[in-house]
C-alpha cells in the first residue's frame, strides 16, 4: 500500500477512533457547564495521547515486541502485575462503559431500556472478533467511525465565534464551581489519554508488521490522526456549549446529550447522534475486548493474534470471550452508563502514571529502541502530563464523590 | 550473558515458530570451585508464582500436589537468544501446551467457527 | 511555575468543603437545568427535531431527576 494510502487510513483511524463513550459524554458535560473554557483539556490531551501513541508505534516497528512483551521482559513478572493490572481493570471499566454506550443509542431510537441491549451487543462484539480479522476491526470500525463528523457539521452550523474557540485553547481558570471544573478537566484527559489507545495501536502496529521504515509515518498517524479527533471531541463540546450552556442546562443523563445535534441539525442530527454514539463505542469496545486480550496473551506468552482462527489462539479467545460477557453483564444491571463512564475516566487519569510509566521507560531503553530512544520533548511531555493529571484526580475525585 | 536481562521473562518460540510460553524460570547447575552452569530453562507450573510470592506458590503446590504442568527445555535445546528464545523442541507435544490445548478442546472448539 | 500555583490555589479553595448554602445553590442549578431540558425538548419535539419514541423517555428522566430535585430542596430548606 502507498505511503499516502496508510497516512490516510491511519487518519481515518485517528478520527474515527478517537470519540468514544468516555469523550462524547466528557466533552458534552464540560460544554454544557463551562462553555468554551475547558476546551484546552481536550487540546492537551490530544496532544498527550498522540505523543503516547506515537510511542506505542515506534516502540513496535523498532523492537518487534508489543507493548506488554516488551513490558515483562523488562520488568520482570512482579513489576510487571502492577501496570497489567492496572490496565486491565481501568480498560474493563470502560469496555463495560463503551457496551453501554451501543445499549444507550439503542435505547434512544427503539424506546427498548438499555440493560436488554447488554448481552445481544456483546454477543454482536463477540461476533465481529470471532469471525473477523485485525484489518476488518481497524479499518471497519475507523471508518463506520467518520460518521462522528456530523458533531463538527453542527458545529459549524451554530456558528461558533472562532475566535473564541482558539482563545480557550489556553488553559484558563474557572470562573465558578472550581471543584467541579478541575474533575472535568480531570476526566477530559482521562477520556483522550486512554492507555488501551496506545497500546491497542502498539499491537496493531506489530500485527501489521511494522518496520523502521514506518517510523515516518507513525509520526504522521499519531500526529494527524489524534489532532483530527481531538478536533471532533472539541465539536461536541462546542455543540453543547452553544445549544446547552446559554439554556443553563447541565448534563447529568445521556438523554439530554443528543439534543446537542438536534437543534442544528434536526431530526437527522438524532440520526446522526445515535448512529455517532453506536458506532463511536462499538469500534471502541471491539478495540477494548481485543486489547485486553493481548494484554495477557502476550504478558504470558501465549498464542495470540486477531488474524488467526480462534483454535488456533485459544486463551487469547478466551480472554476477548470472558470480557465482552463480563462487560455485558455490568450493563444488564442497570448501572447508569453515564455515571459509569465519567467514573472510569476519571479512575483513567487517577492511574495515568501507573500505566505509562512503563512504556516511558522502555522508550529511553536503547536495547529495545536502538538509536530511537525518546527525545526531551517526548518524555517532557508525557511525564508532566500523567503526572498532574494523577494529582488533580486525587483531589478532586474524593471532593466529587463527598460532595453530591 | 546477563541471565535477567536476556533469558528471563523472555518469549519462547519453538521449534515450528510456535508462541510457546515465557521464560518463567531458569536452572542453574551450581558446582564445586567453579562459576554456576546454566542448565535450562522452565516455563509453566507454578515457577512463576514462586517469583511473585513464595506462600502463594506453596499454598498452590499444595493444592495441586505438585509443580502443575511443567516444561523444562535442557539448555542444549535453546537454538538462539534475540528477540525471543528459540528452542529445539515442539510445542504441541510438551505439557506447555496442556492449558492452551485444555481451552480448545474443552472451550473454544467447541464453538461454531472456531 | 505561576499556572501551578494558581492551580494549587484552586485545589485549596475546592477543599475548603461544601456548605449548606452551596448544596441549595446546587440543588436551585440542577432544578433549572432541567426545567430548561423540558423546555428545549418540548420546543424540538414540536418542530419534528426529536422522533415520539425518544421525546418520550427524555421527558420521563426530566421529570424523575426534577421531583428528586425539588425534593432535595425540600430537605435542604428544612434544616
């Protein structure tokens, strides 16, 4: 495939993948009670993420090992439970939230409660990875993904003062509820620094049989593709920030979101914002389910790979199986999807230095990277954001659970 | 050869290119007035638990009454050390495989389109 | 260093804890947010903007989340 083809395939991706439950939901709260002004969260975290990525894709094409076999050989088995577990549990957390995204838009357009939806979605997810391969969930997903557009076409036609938006690219300090404004800042990059986004790419990137000779365009899919879907995250919260905060509403249910389309776009803004919200966290759960399951194949080294049929990989099966069945059933008990994905974003960012530490440390490790280790920046801007983005959450999640 | 760094924890590939397991353990042969040998190397069992923490690992051996399924590869048989360890035996026929071919037969084969 | 202190500044203010005043202040944003929602809703679902079977359940959660407003209001203003 040309160069051209995969930059554009890797922004599709970028675009795509980048709104899911976590951003959608993130994205329209902070809309909603602060207008314009945590537009800067989105910024940084986009940039965080894409630094992350970046990482995660180069570590692959370089060393030829994926994340988490990269992580046990070098760490050994005991410090490499902390972050696997950590990742595991956070990226679950959001699987079940991302399940509940697919039952919530489900729920919107049939009027059938969500919690039905939980098991037939995930025997559907289950479906998608038993009988596909990695190249049908990337480029499937990524670009059923685009339909998330349709927040920037609404957007545009709520004519936002651009000035303005550019303006809050700057971090700025809230001008009422600070508690609350620093746990959405919080949340925000907990939902755009994912860790399953870096590493799911890391080993897709290592099942796609990466070289050095992708470094470059690594660099632009990360770069690209992660300032386009930041630039759709910041259309959702522009989108709620015009139809939303002027009315003085705030987001506490799901319900309220898609009016955020309707009121630019009419009733094929409902279309488009069910369609955005099913297809955003289905790609993302598929990604999830997949993910963890390289999480533990490879820590353990078992057969694995989404390109092989499922005996021929059979814990790594197991494992996508049991996850998608357990996320299904958080849902069918009924827990508001909504809570639940602020919550897991927020436990994100709580454990942002727990799950990127590792990776930072492999990329300065010439055994693995040779001569491509980590510049300054890369390093300077990773550590300083997991690290604030920790001590922020430890703050303010306490404040936010004592205080409602 | 630094043992931790470059055998240990490392992915095993067997003899047909196979994902065979990790490197959960390795055997040194101490000997008298002279530097320790390595003897080869162990994968599965509950070796890994011994790593993570001795009681567990004594409380699993107990239950199990034994090592569980243990593969140990002589060091004669590991054919090179790179990226992963390459190793002259077959994956299929060692008790390596007992778990990942418990789950297919048992689980995941038995599944349509599997 | 100066946007660190302004943050730590923040973080301090935010711990300074809830008082019952800002409860009710909540409580009165959360029952006009709503009272807004339904408003919004209703002005959509007249243009044709939202389809009957979603109105429908926006209109139940606005109402469930405004009654459990008004009555933490309720109990606020008994104290």
């Amino acid at each position: 495939m040309s160069k051209l083809l995969e930059i554009a395939l890797g922004l599709v991706t970028g675009i795509g993948g980048f709104l899911e439950a976590g951003s959608l939901a993130t994205s329209a709260q902070a809309g909603a009670e602060f207008g314009y002004q945590l537009i800067w969260a989105i910024a940084l975290g986009a940039i965080c993420i894409a630094f992350l990525v970046e990482m995660g894709g180069r570590l692959a094409a370089v060393s030829h090992h994926p994340l988490p076999d990269a992580m046990r050989e070098r760490f050994g088995i005991r410090f490499f439970l902390v972050p696997l577990l950590a990742v595991a549990l956070v990226s679950f957390l959001v699987l079940a939230s991302e399940i509940g995204g697919v039952c919530l838009a489900l729920q919107f357009t049939t009027g059938v409660a969500f919690r039905w939806w939980a098991l037939p979605v995930a025997a559907a997810l289950w479906l998608f990875l038993w009988k596909g391969t990695f190249g049908l969930v990337e480029q499937g997903a990524s670009l059923l993904g685009l339909v998330t557009l349709s927040f920037a076409a609404g957007a545009l036609k709520l004519h936002p003062a651009l000035h303005q938006v550019g303006a809050a690219l700057l971090p700025s300090l809230p001008t009422h509820d600070p508690a609350k404004y620093w746990f959405m800042a919080v949340s925000i990059l907990g939902a755009s620094v994912s860790p399953y986004l870096f590493y799911f790419y890391s080993a897709g990137a290592v099942e796609d049989e990466w070289d050095e000779g992708y470094l470059g365009i690594n660099r632009a899919v990360a770069g690209l593709g992660m300032t386009f879907g930041g630039a759709v995250a910041v259309a959702v919260l522009v989108c709620a920030a015009l139809v939303l905060h002027p009315r003085g509403i705030q987001v506490d249910r799901y319900e309220q979101v898609p009016l955020i389309l309707t009121e630019p776009l009419g009733l094929w803004g409902f279309r488009l914002f069910a369609a955005s919200l099913a297809v955003a966290c289905f790609g993302a759960a598929l990604e999830i389910a997949l993910l963890l399951a390289y999480l533990v194949a490879q820590g353990f080294g078992w057969r694995w790979g989404e390109n092989v049929r499922p005996r021929h990989a059979a814990r790594f099966a197991l494992v996508y199986s049991a996850a998608l069945l357990l996320g299904g059933l958080v849902i069918v008990t009924g827990l508001d999807p909504l809570k639940l994905t602020i919550f897991s974003m927020a436990l994100t960012a709580l454990s942002l230095p727990v799950t990127v530490m590792p990776l930072l440390v492999l990329m300065n490790d010439p055994d693995y990277l040779g001569d491509r280790t980590n510049g300054w920046l890369s390093n300077a801007a990773v550590l300083c954001v997991s690290v604030l983005a920790a001590v922020v959450a430890l703050v303010t999640i306490p404040l936010q659970i004592f205080g409602s | 050869m630094e043992l931790g760094r470059e055998v240990l924890d490392q992915q095993v590939i067997d003899a047909r290119g196979v994902a065979m397991g990790k490197v959960d353990g390795v055997v040194l042969e101490l000997r008298e007035g002279e530097p320790a040998r390595v003897a080869g190397l162990v994968i599965g069992g509950t070796t890994l638990l011994w790593r993570i923490h001795a009681g567990l690992a004594r409380w699993a051996e107990r239950r199990l009454g034994g090592e569980g399924h243990v593969t140990r590869i002589p060091w004669h048989r590991v054919l090179k050390i790179g990226v992963d360890v390459k190793v002259d035996v077959e994956a299929e026929a060692s008790p390596a495989s007992h778990w990942e071919r418990w789950v297919r037969d048992r689980i995941i084969g038995r599944i349509p389109g599997a | 260093m100066g946007v660190l202190r302004k943050v730590a500044v923040c973080l301090l203010f935010a711990a300074c804890g809830r008082s019952a005043t800002g409860t009710a202040e909540r409580t009165r944003a959360e029952l006009h947010s709503w009272e807004a929602t339904r408003a919004l809703l209703e002005q959509e679902a007249a243009r044709g903007a939202v389809p009957a079977v979603f109105a429908r359940q926006l209109r139940q959660a606005a109402e469930e989340e405004r009654r459990k407003a008004a009555a933490q209001r309720e109990r606020v203003s008994a104290r």
